[in-house]
C-alpha cells in the first residue's frame, strides 16, 4: 500500500469532536482533538478488517515560536472509516520516537510496524514488530531485531514505505562524522532479510516522498523543488540509482505585454502543500498557484496539472482561486489519483472575516471538476487555521466501494476526511455543514455571494428571520442574493436545488 506522510504544524488543546456525515455515499468530515501542541502525523494504513491507523509523533513547546520542543513520543489513533470516530489510541512513550512505518503484512493476516532505533552499544538497528487487524498492541517477545548498520543513524521519515513486492523500502542517514552523514536505501524483506543496501550520492539526500514508481521494470520515484523554483522529478532503478529527471516548469502561463505571470510555488519544506502523484507515463502534481497582471490585484488559489513525462507537456489544467483573491492563503490538504482514474482533490480556502473553507473536488481523468463539496469551519473553531498536507490513502468500505481517506490539522485540532463516490449528502449531522456550495462573505453586508458545485442547479433561494419569518425571496440570478435594506441581524438562508435537495445556513447581516 501506499502511504503518505504529513507535516509539522501546531495544534492547541482543543476538548471537542465535530463530524459531518451524509447517511448515503457522502465527503465525510471529523476533528479529532489532540491533548498536545506540536505534532507530526507520520503514517497512515488501512487494516484488512477496514479501520485506518495514523501514526502521530507528539511533542510540546512552551514556546510561541516553537522553539525548545520536548518530543514525547508517538500517539496513533485507531479510526473507523465510515464514522470517522475513534474507536482505539496507543500512545509510545520516548523522548528520541523512531519513525514508524505502518503497513499490512505481506505475508497474510494482520500488520507491521517497522522502525530504526539505537541498539544500547552506540549502533542502530532495525525493529520489526507485528500487530493484528483491530488491534494496535504489539508483543515485542516477537519483534524481529537486526543490525542497520555500525555507528549512529537517523531515519527519512518521507522515504519508509513497502514496495510492490512486499518488501521494505527504508531511506536512513549514518552519521560519518560530527555533522556530516552518508545517505543509504536499503531493501529488507519484512522477516529483517537485508535485501540491497546502496549508498546514495549527496543529492538526493532530503528529496521528498519516495515511492514505487513502476512495477516492470521496478522502478521508484522522488521529488523536490529545484534552486530555479522548478519541480525536479527523479526515477531511480530498482537498485537506487538515478535514471531520469524530469523538470516540471514552474511557469504556467506568463506573456510581456501587458504583463501577465502564473506560476506554480512548489514547497519542499515542511510547510509545504505540494503533492507529487505518478500515473504511467504521466505525472499530476497539485501546488499553490499565483497570478499577476499589470495593474490588477493578484489573485491566489491551488491549481491541479497532468502533465507527459515523455513529452513534458501539460495535457490538462484547472485552478481554484481563494476567495476573496487577494490573499495568499489557499493551501492543498490532499491530491490522489483512485484507481478507476478518479482524481480527488482536498484544499482550504478563505472566507471573510478569517473563516476557513475546507473544499472537496472529484475530477474525472482529465482533471474536469465533476463536483465540488464545501465544508465551513464552525464556530467553535471559528481560528482553526488548516495546514497543508500530503497524506492520503484508498480505502475500500464494507461494500467494497474504492473511497479515498486523506488526514490534515487545524491549529485546533486534527482533521481527518473520507472522500466517497459522489460526494452527495442526503442529510448532515454535527458541526461541520458540508454542502455543494459555498457562501461569503461571513458575515455579510449588502450581499450574498454563492459559488455551486457543477453538479447541482439551484431552485429557489429563500431568507427566514429569527421568527421563521421569509423576508426575501429569488428564483434566478442565484450568484447573488441581495440584502440590502434587511436590519442586521441573524438569518437562515434557504437554498432549494432542482433535484430536490433543501440546504440551509445561517447568515450574519452587519
């Protein structure tokens, strides 16, 4: 399987759980409260009994920076894919946490956690322990312990992973001298079998988010931003030796007069929201975006792209402005590729005054938008900020539907998202409203703005008072819904789509 990891970002104490869930096929939505300030989520896995395992590395700062971080180990929820809820946690006590990695046994029932560790006599080792489906305790009477390599040697969390043929992929550094360190990807069978150890030259040292990039011939891929802002893309053969790089121009479209730039803003940081996904002979690859013209106010968004590696064109484009389009504070959340050819897309974007948007996107193969769900921070996390991430995997229910299950974080709390079929929520239960459309802005003056999903038409749209009360009323021109010479106050706004289905918010007038 493949998995993904996320990134550093702080969360606060938060004491709540909110989901939002359509009782058919549904974008399901849940906030899972975390009792630390920093956290890193790692790795994530889906048993063979259907429940996700996320692998979260804990810590905590006195600091408002950040700074002085006391790790304390790693925390990993146990979750329920179609209720979002968590049904067990496991917490690792230690204050140097190795870096897990999670996945199904190759060898039949139940699942492996794997890691590198000191051995007690100044060398490192590698750890391979086995935990059953629906459970997530170990017992390391059984664990299978072999020698990494001589000396002190610290794991690439981005690069853990297993491959296709079931063995384990695992990137580490071995410290050579004080600061100075010789990179290694070693191949093991999950029995701790050494299948292929390479020394790796200095540059691709840190390039993010190794995986297998083709089974026959078996190859593997990695990624970072280059010194030019470009995407640099490497293929490497099955013995960890560069066979091709490919540069994804970061430009998207620029002209001189007048002047006129769009450009990809590939991260590699921690910070990043730049996601890398391998389709054949092709590449899809989801960033920040921005765009200046001469004398008009930049605009700000997250854009998708498919493009040929063997012509290194772009086949397809589409991009998602933040709103309102002069503020740098669009970011993806994830971006996977299912194996029908179904491409999700999950990403933030603003409303005013900040109130953050979390939106869903299905596209077809061709990256044309299908539908688009939105879910509003509630106002209990009316500050929740969420950061960008890379952690995605596919999930099959109960029924054997393909969904796609994607993990993220507010500064409250962590986010997890499961992303169905078509998205369409029947009725929604909790604090966080998903729905096919998004309204700003929060609160709102003289008017309404509305964006639709491409899949819904609306009827009617209606605004009741606090008595329940309808106070306007329009059957067209559903962009804008006007407010003007309504008293401030507290509304429900009504949105009736031709299908049948009845959405309703609550609007604040100043």
């Amino acid at each position: 399987m493949k998995t993904k990891r996320l990134l550093f970002s702080v969360i606060a104490m938060a004491l709540v759980s909110f989901v939002a869930r359509a009782q058919d096929s549904n974008t399901v939505v849940a906030s899972h409260p975390l009792e630390w300030n920093i956290c890193n989520v790692l790795n994530m896995l889906q048993q063979r009994n259907g429940d996700i395992v996320t692998d979260i590395v804990v810590a905590h700062s006195n600091d408002p920076n950040g700074a002085d971080v006391q790790v304390l180990g790693d925390y990993v929820f146990r979750i329920s894919p179609s209720t979002l809820q968590v049904t067990d946690t496991l917490f690792l006590a230690d204050t140097m946490p190795p870096f897990y990695l999670y996945a199904r046994d190759p060898r039949g029932e139940g699942n492996i956690r794997a890691n590198i560790e000191p051995d007690g006599e100044g060398n490192t080792q590698l750890r391979i322990a086995h935990f059953t489906d629906g459970d997530l305790r170990v017992d390391h009477e059984l664990d299978v312990v072999v020698p990494l390599c001589e000396g002190e040697a610290s794991g690439d969390i981005y690069s853990q992973f297993l491959d296709c043929q079931g063995n384990m992929i695992i990137k580490y550094y071995r410290t050579t001298n004080p600061g100075e360190y010789e990179g290694h990807i070693a191949r093991y069978d999950v029995e701790g079998n050494l299948l292929y150890d390479a020394i790796i030259p200095g540059s691709q040292n840190y390039i993010r988010s190794m995986e297998v990039y083709k089974e026959s011939p078996l190859e593997y891929c990695q990624w970072r931003k280059g010194g030019n802002g470009n995407l640099n893309f490497y293929v490497l053969d099955s013995t960890f030796q560069l066979k091709n790089t490919y540069i994804i121009n970061k430009v998207i479209y620029g002209s001189v007069n007048p002047i006129i730039e769009e450009t990809f803003d590939f991260y590699s940081s921690n910070s990043n929201s730049t996601f890398v996904v391998p389709d054949g002979d092709d590449l899809l690859v989801a960033a920040y975006y921005e765009r200046f013209e001469q004398g008009v106010t930049p605009e700000y968004g997250v854009a998708a792209a498919r493009y040929d590696l063997r012509t290194m064109q772009r086949k397809a484009l589409v991009q998602f402005n933040d709103y309102p389009g002069t503020d740098a504070t669009a970011k993806c959340f994830g971006f996977q590729k299912m194996p029908d050819g179904t491409v999700y897309l999950l990403y933030r974007e603003m409303g005013m005054p900040p109130k953050f948007w979390m939106t869903v996107v299905k596209m077809d193969p061709n990256l044309n938008v299908e539908w688009k769900r939105y879910c509003e921070t509630p106002d209990e996390l009316l500050n929740a900020n969420p950061y960008g991430t890379d952690m995605s995997i596919t999930v099959e229910d109960e029924e054997g539907m393909i969904n796609g299950f994607v993990c993220s974080w507010t500064q409250e709390s962590a986010i997890h998202v499961l992303l169905t079929h078509d998205g369409i929520p029947a009725s929604v239960k909790g604090g966080m409203e998903v729905r096919p459309y998004m309204f700003y802005p929060i609160p709102a003056q003289d008017q309404l703005h509305l964006q639709y999903s491409p899949d819904v038409h609306p009827k009617q749209i209606e605004l009741y008072d606090l008595q329940g009360r309808l106070v306007r009323s329009q059957g067209n021109a559903f962009e804008t819904f006007d407010l003007g010479q309504l008293p401030a106050g507290t509304y429900t706004l009504r949105v009736a789509m031709e299908d049948g289905q009845v959405f309703s918010d609550k609007v604040v007038k100043e």
